[in-house]
C-alpha cells in the first residue's frame, strides 16, 4: 500500500514528473478493458454455497478493490479462520489479454493522487472484489488457530460467498467484527512473540497544511482494527507457506536480517531522535518497543523500513528452507491477487494441493519466471515510494528555506556525508569534511524544490 498520502494534491506538480519518469500506466489498453467486461460475466460454475456464512471485510474505508473477507468460528480451544481470497483465477485465465497485462504490471501501483491496478476496474472493483453489493466467487481457506497462535491450514474450496459488512478502520466498532477477531489476532501476535519476530508496521505519513500555509509531514496513526486485521493475514500466508514447503513446491517471500552497516546507520538515526536503543539490544528486539503513536518513533520505525533489506520472492529449491527474518518463519503472499500477480498462481496452487490435485503445470512454470516480474515490480514501487517522500520533504521544507537544523551523521560513503535531521523526519546529504559518524552537526537550508524533490543544505561553521 501507499507510504503517504496527500488528501489537498500539495504534490501534484511532482506527482506528474514522477508518472513520466517511471512510467506509471495510465488505464489499460481498449482491448484489455473489452476483455475485462466479458470476463466480469463469466458465472461461477466450481463453487459450493457458503452464501450463509457471514462474512464481513475490513480495509480503509475508500477501499473497492477488496481481496479478503473473513468470518471466524470456534473449534473447541482452537479458532477456525475463514479467509475467503478474490479468485481471479476465475476471471484471468493463462495466456489471455489481462494475464498477459497483469505479467507486465506485476503489481499495483499505488500514489498518493492514485493507483495503477494490476487489473482493470471492471475486475479489481467490481466483479473480482469482495464487495457486500451481492455474491461473489471466492477461494476460501480455512485456517485452524490453537490457543498458542499456532496457525494451520484445514482446507481450501472454490465457494460462492456474500459479505455481509464493509468495515473501514477508522469507524469500525467492536462490536461490528465477528466474535474472536480479537482473540485471534492476540493469538497470532503471541506467537510472533515467541518466535522473535521483528514485523513492525510504521504508520503511513501524511502531508497536511499548516495555519501560516506552511506543509507539514506527519504520521497518521494506525488503529487498533487495523494491526488486528494483519494478523488474519500473517496467520492465512504461515499456515499455506507451510502447505507449499510440505509439498516441495511453491513461491515464498524470504528476507535476510539488516547487515551491520544497517543497524550502524540505524542506531545513528535513533540518537538523532533522541532515541533510548540499548547497547546490548538488537534491532528486532528494540523494533518491538516502538511506539507509532509517537511521532519521533514513528519516524524511526520509517527508518527501518527505508534501511532494510528488501524481501523478495524465490521459488521452492530442494534442501532449502525459505526464511524470512522479520516473520521468523517460512513464508508466502496469498493474500492479495487483486494486487499481486505471484499471489493468484500460489492460491491456485494451495486449492489443487488442499483437494489431493498436484500443482498446476501453469504455476510451476509460473514460480520459476515470477521471482524476477515480482522484483522488478517491487524495485518500481519502492523507487517511487522513496521519490514520493522526497517530494513530500521538499515540500515540508520550502517555507523554511535559510533556516538552520540539528543533525547527526548516520552514513558516509562516496557521495559524502548522510544526515538525520533531529526535529523532523528528513534525511538528506551534506557536503562536510572530515566528520565521522555519529557526528553532530549544524546545517542551513539553502534550496528546496518540491517539484524535483530535492533539498539542499551546507554546514554551519
């Protein structure tokens, strides 16, 4: 998802440059469009009756391209997940116009002015999308939860399912979600506890307006539903990834650990903020203790994710074991069809595997080619993110232009000296000799080009 948004368009100028520069597609082509309208009509023919089953969704409330619905039931101590997932596989079929779209998109992209989808709307917020407007073909997995959070995979069927319920994070009560959704997501947390994971969700940031007509850059932050929700997720991507790896076949999600010259970094941008990391703790184990709430931790969680390793996709390899560090856990996406391309080709899978079918031949031609579609997707997305947060920066720091700023050195290589700036979540470059790092300094701002993204300062004798 989006790392910002920017509800008054104060980057709209950018925003324009930046959908050149990186080629971000505008609609689909008439022919991708045709072929989506006929698709959209193509009726369920595979799919059992779950259609009393209550299923409800949980996003942000502007959300239409809807992947996941849930309803949860108990099983004696356990909890049973149903996760229903838009099945394109429906819609979309090998070699047709909107696979042959989808392979080189690869993944929706989303700005702060807007997205590019994977699919057309046709699909992606109409008849793929789990919306409460009627029934809707789905894959539905059902996913057993133990008391320890331990999450395995029960089943899997094409189903006909209805929502009952579009709920938005920022207005949904308690009382609206089905009974054990909190339970449950405290299970599965508890159990990334115990496994040491390190997944932290920064808040996303926002770019607002200030009286005096400056703009501002803050945190907005996550709400309690919001956190509950990623973990029916995590729980339904563990327990399939399981399924995968069982059966020697699959695409997984793997992350290696930060290397050291990460964390150094890391812990310099922490003493920036004024940020109590003890020495003996390592990353993973302070991540836990960050408070998003807290603007200047927040912050800091933002560093994380701007300083880490990426993830990345690999196909099942004999005598592997696929890892991701931050879910210390073997992994997959599943999840998401509507917005990953890999994702349809693993749930295909799962469904064959879970009703005693061997893997599609499709998806296993697919896992081989997808690992370089997915990162060349992710790269595209990532670049951008970070070109969005420039011009946000930029545009934060146009009325202050003259002005000096507290910073300390995290980083020097070629290019120079890399500052955290104290007070705000800025990271920029300076050009300053003979500093190490750690060190604190002070810097002006002489320039500041919200329309390029870029800031400029010079250190303070």
């Amino acid at each position: 998802m989006k790392t910002l948004i920017d509800p008054r368009n104060a980057l709209s100028q950018g925003l324009e440059a930046l959908r050149v520069r990186f080629k971000v597609p505008e609609g689909f082509p008439p022919e991708v469009v045709a072929a989506a309208q006929v698709a959209a009509q193509r009726a369920p023919s595979e799919h059992v009756d779950r259609t009393e089953r209550p299923f409800v969704t949980l996003d942000p409330a502007s959300s239409t391209d809807l992947d996941q619905a849930f309803a949860i039931e108990a099983s004696g101590a356990d909890l049973l997940l149903h996760y229903a997932i838009a099945d394109v596989s429906w819609f979309v079929r090998d070699g047709d116009l909107l696979d042959v779209e989808a392979w080189k998109r690869g993944a929706t992209l989303y700005l702060p002015d807007g997205k590019a989808s994977l699919y057309p709307r046709e699909l992606s917020e109409g008849a793929a999308s789990l919306l409460p407007s009627g029934p809707r073909p789905a894959v539905v997995f059902t996913v057993r939860v133990d008391p320890d959070g331990e999450a395995s995979l029960d089943g899997a069927e094409r189903a006909i399912i209805r929502s009952v319920a579009k709920l938005g994070y920022e207005q949904v009560t308690a009382a609206e979600l089905p009974a054990g959704f909190a339970e449950l997501a405290e299970r599965v947390r508890a159990a990334e506890a115990r496994r040491g994971a390190s997944r932290v969700d920064p808040p996303e940031q926002e770019v607002a307006r200030l009286d005096d007509g400056r703009l501002q850059l803050r945190f907005r932050p996550r709400t309690q539903a919001e956190d509950q929700n990623a973990a029916l997720s995590l729980a339904t991507n563990l327990a399939i990834a399981q399924v995968l790896l069982a059966h020697r076949t699959g695409l997984f999600r793997v992350m290696p650990e930060p290397d050291a010259r990460a964390v150094g970094r890391l812990r310099q941008t922490a003493r920036a903020f004024g940020l109590e990391w003890p020495e003996m703790a390592s990353l993973a184990q302070y991540e836990l203790t960050l408070d998003p709430g807290e603007a200047k931790q927040a912050a800091f969680m933002m560093a994380i994710r701007r300083a880490s390793t990426a993830a990345s996709y690999v196909p099942y390899t004999p005598g592997e074991i696929p890892w991701h560090a931050a879910m210390a856990a073997t992994y997959a996406h599943a999840t998401a069809p509507l917005r990953r391309l890999a994702d349809r080709y693993v749930v295909d899978t799962v469904l064959a595997i879970a009703n005693g079918r061997p893997a599609p031949a499709a998806a296993t031609l697919a896992f081989a080619k997808l690992p370089k579609v997915m990162a060349r997707a992710d790269n595209q997305a990532g670049q951008i993110d970070r070109v969005v947060i420039d011009l946000a920066e930029a545009a934060m720091l146009q009325g202050q232009i003259g002005e000096a700023f507290e910073a300390v050195v995290t980083d020097i290589d070629e290019r120079g000296a890399r500052m955290q700036l104290c007070e705000l979540p800025v990271v920029a470059r300076v050009t300053a000799h003979k500093v190490e790092v750690g060190e604190r300094l002070v810097v002006r701002l002489t320039a500041a080009d919200p329309a390029q993204g870029t800031a400029q300062f010079e250190r303070v004798a």
